[in-house]
C-alpha cells in the first residue's frame, strides 16, 4: 500500500474510528485500525467485536492494499506529524512508512486477514432524522442510564420507533428520562442500543438539522450513517423495563418554576454535600415558592424562590444530583413538576409542550 492523503481529514478519521477500538486485548489486531486504499479513497474501520466504525477519506492512492496499524500509536504520530501531506507506504514485510516533510516514522504492522470482518447485518432503513435532532435526543437521556451490569438491558437506550414518532428512554432505577420527536418511519420497532454506541454516534454526530442521519435497525444490529460515517453496532437483548407503569398518573401538587433559578439554588445547597456527606435536599413547595434546605456536618443552607404552586403543600428528599441532571437537560426556561407525595417520583415537563418527561425518584428523610 501507498497513499498519499492530508494529515487534517487523516487525524479527524482515525480519532473517530478509534471510538470503535478496543483499548487492551489479547487479540492484537483489535487494539487496530484497518487502512484500505483502493480507488481515490482510503477507508478506516475500528471494530471492537461489539460496535464498528468505518469512514472514507479522499486519498492519492499510489498503490492500492490494506493493512492494519495500532491505533493509539497511529493517533500520536500523525497528531505530531507536521501539517500539510502526509505519506503512508507499507512493504512486503509488513514495515510501514508514516513519512510529512521530513520527519518519518517507521513501524510493524499487522495482516489485514486477520482483522475481523463487520457482520452483514441485513439491517433494512428504518427512519431518517435530522443530525441535531437525534443528537440532542441522546444528549438528553443518556444521564439516566443505569451503570449496573445485573440489568444489562437498562444499560442501553430504548428506541421505540413508530411511524409518526421516535422516543428515546433511559432509566436506572432512581430516574427516567424519555424524549420524543415526530418522524416519519418505515416500520414499527423497538431495540435497545448500547450506551457506548449511543455516546459515539452523539460525538459524532453534527449539531445540524439540515444533515440527516439514516438509522436501519432489526433485532440484532442497529446502523447510523451520516456525516461521512458508519456506525453498526450490536444490540442489547433482554426485557426493557415498561416505563408507562412507573409513571404516575395524577397530582396532588403541580409547580410551575424558573429553571435556571431552581437550579442555581440547588448548586448553592449543594455545596455542603460531599462523596462522604451525601444528606439529601429538603424542598417544599408551599404557597407560591419552593424552600430548599440541607444539611451536614459541614453547615446547614436555607434557600428560597418564587414559584406558582397549585394543591397540596409538600415536602420532599432529593438526591441532588439526580435532581440537577434533570433540571439542566430540560433545556427550558420553565419547567412543570407534578407530585403525587412525599414518596412518590416527580414529573419533571416542560412548562409548555410534551417533547421530554424526567422521573426523579425522592430520598426518604432518616427521621420518616
């Protein structure tokens, strides 16, 4: 193989294709990346056996070939590499050329035979949907994934694809998040796509909502292609949670606040609270404002705001932190949050319009 290609589109594909690369192995080849020249283009591909990633970039290809090349090393030299063109020779016996202006590195690398093959997945286009859109979706949940790999299936995202609508959920048994958005979509399917996957096809992903994204999906794999990428990933199998059964169904308390002012006052009880001191939030919602109050062996905080508060008044435990991560992902400037009691989970909806619902669940207080 012998290329020639430009050390900014080389550096961008290798650092996003990398995502797919397996950090420490056994197996050599999957701490690599495949480099196939062929045509005009040279295409790199990370697979770590789990989720793939495979993109195109325009190349002078002197000799066509492919060969695989260890990522991180790869990633480094070409960072340090000078700007401008950037050559990459390999030889019979497997000695490979990096060479821009006059600094050249020269390494081993491995037989592309060896490189695992991405499954055909047979995945038929299920929706499009703008870039930004689906960006914005993932962003949104991925906070309330659960980390505890006894329920495999909550460690992913739940995709509920209908013809007229996408809704994406995420829950770890303290929070939920669910948003969704009308599509338009060829079938009717529900997956489970890891949150690794999840949180690469968010970073790669442009902010745009004139870009598209094509999503094909069936039981097993799940493919995204936009933005000059292809993402395949395995999915999750298991039972999802059925999320509607969780939600309450009525009020007793409904609160219309400001979010930027309920979050700042969250952050600034927060800063009596530690790893170590972990006392929940007292916060009533009474006659037209929200009172926050904790505390621990590092001080007591009382603080209050304005609100339009509606029914009974209440007072509940929450976790601050799962508090915070709904607050700021509902991107609104107001939020509705309705309660059925002290130990019930709380809607957190925009204060207009139905596009997100956050569950928080409360803290029971030592002394209840």
């Amino acid at each position: 193989m012998n290329i020639i290609c430009d050390k900014t589109l080389l550096s961008a594909a290798i650092d996003g294709v990398s995502k797919a690369v397996t950090l420490r192995s056994t197996i050599p080849v999957l701490e690599g990346i495949l480099l196939k020249a062929e045509g005009f283009q040279l295409t790199l591909t990370g697979y770590d056996l789990e989720m793939g990633i495979v993109t195109t970039i325009e190349a002078n290809v002197k000799e066509p070939g492919e060969i695989v090349l260890n990522a991180k090393l790869l990633s480094s030299m070409i960072s340090r590499m000078p700007a401008g063109q950037i050559t990459i020779q390999s030889a019979d016996n497997g000695k490979t050329t990096i060479q821009s202006g006059v600094a050249q590195f020269e390494i081993q690398s491995m037989a592309a035979t060896d490189f695992p093959e991405l499954p055909n997945t047979g995945a038929e286009e299920t929706l499009t949907i703008p870039t930004g859109v689906l960006r914005d979706m993932i962003d949104r949940t991925l906070y309330a994934v659960s980390q505890d790999e006894k329920k495999p299936a909550h460690t992913g995202e739940l995709f509920e694809i209908e013809p007229d609508k996408l809704t994406i959920v995420a829950l770890d048994g303290y929070r939920l998040a669910i948003v969704e958005r009308p599509v338009t979509a060829v079938k009717d399917i529900r997956i489970i796509v890891p949150s690794k996957t999840m949180t690469e096809v968010a970073h790669l992903l442009p902010n745009d909502d004139e870009e598209l994204v094509h999503i094909c999906a069936n039981r097993r794999y799940v493919v995204f292609m936009a933005a000059g990428y292809t993402i395949m990933s395995r999915l999750i199998e298991g039972e999802f949670l059925n999320y509607h059964n969780v939600i309450p169904s009525g009020s007793r308390t409904r609160v219309t606040l400001d979010t930027k002012e309920f979050i700042e006052t969250i952050e600034r009880a927060s800063l009596i609270i530690t790893e170590r001191l972990k006392n929940p939030l007292r916060i009533s919602f009474t006659n037209g404002k929200v009172v926050v109050r904790c505390q621990t062996n590092l001080g007591r905080v009382v603080d209050e705001f304005r609100a339009e508060c509606e029914g009974e008044e209440v007072e509940i435990g929450f976790n601050n932190r799962y508090l915070l991560d709904a607050l700021r992902n509902a991107r609104t400037e107001q939020v509705k949050m309705e309660i059925s009691g002290p130990l019930s989970p709380v809607k957190v909806l925009p204060a207009e319009g139905n596009d997100f619902l956050y569950l928080v669940l409360p803290v029971r207080f030592k002394n209840d």
